[in-house]
C-alpha cells in the first residue's frame, strides 16, 4: 500500500486529538474560556504535560512507527520506546491530563463530566478494537510487550524493579 503524503498524514494525526482535546472542550465552554482565579493557573503544569506526552507520542508514531494513529494510515513499524516504555498508551494517558486539567482549570462541570466520560471511551476502545488489531498485527512482540508495560500507568502485575 502507498504511503500517504506526509502533510495528509500529519493533518490525520492531529485531527483526532485536536477535536476530542480542543474543539469539543471549547465548545462545550461556548467559545470562550471562563474568568478564573490566579492559583488556578497552577494547573496549566499538569495540562502541558499531558500536551506534551500526547505530542510526543504522535510524533513517534510518525518519526518511529512511520505512520499516525489515524485507522488509514496506521504505524508500519511497532513502537516501544520513549513513553511507550511506562504506559502503553501515553497520547491517551496524555490527553486525559489535559482533559481533567482543563476542566478543573475552568470550573466547568460539563467538562468535568467529559473529562471523565472521555477516559472510559479510551478504555473500551483500546481494549475490544485496538490491542486485538496489534495482536493480529505485531503478534509476539506485542503480546511480549504488554507483559512488561502496563496498558495506562504504573507497573505491571507481579513484576518488581531492579
């Protein structure tokens, strides 16, 4: 199969984050971000790192896995390293921070609500359609994967560090 060119596969790899983390939320602020006290832009720390780990995440699946997480142009090459060493799942992982952040920033329940809401949709996605799909499609290394990395945080059931 072709490769699709790299600025369409650039658009297809932000279009979904930027619609589930930016163009919803604003919406659903009705365009405008609310007045919010000073020490609530402490939580911008915790937005930003979920920013980044979601950019960082993308950007490997371009740079590493030579494709997006967009389904038509999915990664060729299966990747393990930076993030992907700690959670197996770090642009959704990201995403959520920044999800929580943003509605804990605004005050804004609605938000709130998404922000939690968004977070199980990951869960049953990655679960019944993306980890099979890897299954099928890295085979061993995938399943010699999940055995050491954890599918969102933390460490993985019965192993301990060195």
């Amino acid at each position: 199969m072709r490769q699709l060119p790299l600025s369409l596969r650039a658009l297809l790899a932000t279009a979904i984050p930027v619609t589930v983390a930016g163009v919803v939320p604003w919406l659903m602020l009705g365009g405008a971000l609310p007045r919010v006290p000073a020490w609530r832009y402490g939580l911008l720390v915790p937005m930003l790192g979920g920013l980044a780990l979601a950019l960082w995440g993308i950007v490997l699946f371009a740079t590493r896995g030579r494709g997006t997480l967009a389904p038509v142009s999915p990664p060729t090459q299966f990747v393990a390293c930076g993030p992907y060493r700690f959670t197996r799942n770090p642009m959704y992982v990201g995403v959520t921070c920044w999800l929580l952040g943003l509605a804990m920033f605004t005050g804004a329940r609605a938000l709130l609500w998404y922000a939690v809401l968004v977070p199980v949709g990951f869960h049953m996605f990655v679960r019944f359609v993306e980890e099979p799909k890897l299954r099928r499609r890295f085979g061993a290394e995938y399943e010699a994967y999940t055995q050491r990395v954890p599918r969102w945080l933390g460490r993985r059931r019965g192993t301990r560090e060195a």
